[in-house]
C-alpha cells in the first residue's frame, strides 16, 4: 500500500530546510549501503553522526508525531532519525529492498524495517529524473511529490531512483516499525480508522454505532499489535 501525505511541511519550513541542507557537508552516499546495494547507489548523504542532519530530523519527527494520517497508517513504534540525500548528475539507485533490521544510531536499539518513508524536499520542476519507482501487486508505481509531501511504502518493496538528468534531487528518508508487522493487517486498520474519521462527524460522539465501531478498530489492534 503506497500512502502520500501532502504538505507534511510547509513551503517556508521546507525553504529553511533547504538552506541549511544547501551549506551542508554531503558525503559519498555507498558508503553507507548494505553489500548488494553498495554497487547500485550513487548519490550523496548526510552522515548520521552530524549534528545538522540530527536537527533537521528532529524537525520532521516533531512533524510526524502531531500528524493524523501518518499515525493511523504507519502505527509507528519505532522511527529511524530521519536522514537525508541528494541526487544530481546522474546519480540514481537502482532496484533494491531495504534492509530488514537496521541499528538505530545513537542507541543500542535494532529496529525492523516495516514502512519506508520518503520526504521530498526539492520541487518536481527542480529536477529531471529522480522518480521513486516501487514495485507492487499491480505493477511499478512512479512517484515524484510536491516538495513538503511524504510517500510512505512497503520496506519489502523492490523500488529505485531513476537518474536525476537535470537539477538535483533533495529528499529525506526513514523508516518505521510498525506496532503491526503484517502490512495486509495494517492497510486494513488504516481503512478502518479512515473510515471512522469520515463518518464520525455525522454522528454524535455518543452515537452507539459510532461507539461500537470505534471498539471493533481497538479490538483488532490489540489482537495485531507485536510486542
Ligand atoms: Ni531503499
């Protein structure tokens, strides 16, 4: 299930972001890539270890706490600081599947990799190339947002980074272990709650029904939630 949130930041919370990602130290992006995936990444990154890059992610994940939909559809446990990257030149990455279980820095925690999430933070006009294809049940869907909107993926999606032939190409990513590992679960708790949302301000808060259905929801989450 491929999710966008629009507008996840605003355009001047974007326009400070890329002020300062601009003036930032971007290193050799393979350097921080699994075996496999090391020959087919070219682009840059922010290191983790930087307390810019740390900044900027808490700016995001402040973001992400306060946001209805990224919650309902992600149910977050664990987020991965937020990094970052650039694509220019060329730069792509070819077809690859995240690693499962990742360390998160700066703790001796492991987390699982459920959802991937991508931040683009450079305006489609910005750039040629740079679309995030991922791969599905029904085909490659292509994707290449507003600056300011998050696409949230299956982390066991195959997807890539076509060239980025003119301009670059700014983004930021992370990943999201989900409190419900199994993403056929989660899409149907996200519809649910979805649903909820649309009809509950039709109904008073009281509302029986309203009341029953919103049971049914927690009902099935604690059945599905891994501890
Ligand atoms: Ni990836």
């Amino acid at each position: 299930m491929l999710i966008s949130i629009d507008r996840l930041l605003s355009p001047a919370e974007v326009r400070q972001l890329r002020r300062s990602l601009d003036a930032a130290p971007w290193t050799d992006g393979a350097a921080t890539a699994g075996t496999l995936a090391q020959g087919v990444k070219r682009n840059q990154q922010l290191s983790d270890g930087l307390p810019l890059a740390a900044e900027l992610g808490r700016q995001i994940l402040a973001r992400l706490a306060g946001h209805p939909l990224f919650v309902s559809a992600a149910l977050p446990r664990t987020i991965y600081p937020p990094k970052f990257n650039r694509y220019a030149g060329g730069g792509s990455y070819g077809a690859h599947v995240d690693s499962a279980v990742m360390a998160v820095p700066g703790t001796h925690q492991q987390m699982r990799t459920d959802v991937s999430a991508t931040l683009f933070l450079s305006a489609p006009e910005e750039y040629d190339g740079g679309e995030l294809e991922i791969e599905g049940p029904f085909g490659v869907q292509s994707v290449k947002l507003a600056a300011g909107d998050l696409v949230l993926y299956p982390s066991s999606s195959l997807h890539r980074v076509t060239p980025v032939t003119r301009g670059e190409r700014i983004a930021s990513f992370f990943w999201v272990e989900s409190l419900v590992a199994d993403p056929t679960d989660r899409a149907l708790l996200f519809d649910l709650d979805q649903s909820i949302q649309r009809i509950t301000p039709l109904l008073a808060a009281d509302d029986a029904r309203l009341v029953q259905l919103t049971g049914v929801y927690h009902n099935l989450l604690r059945r599905w939630v891994r501890q």
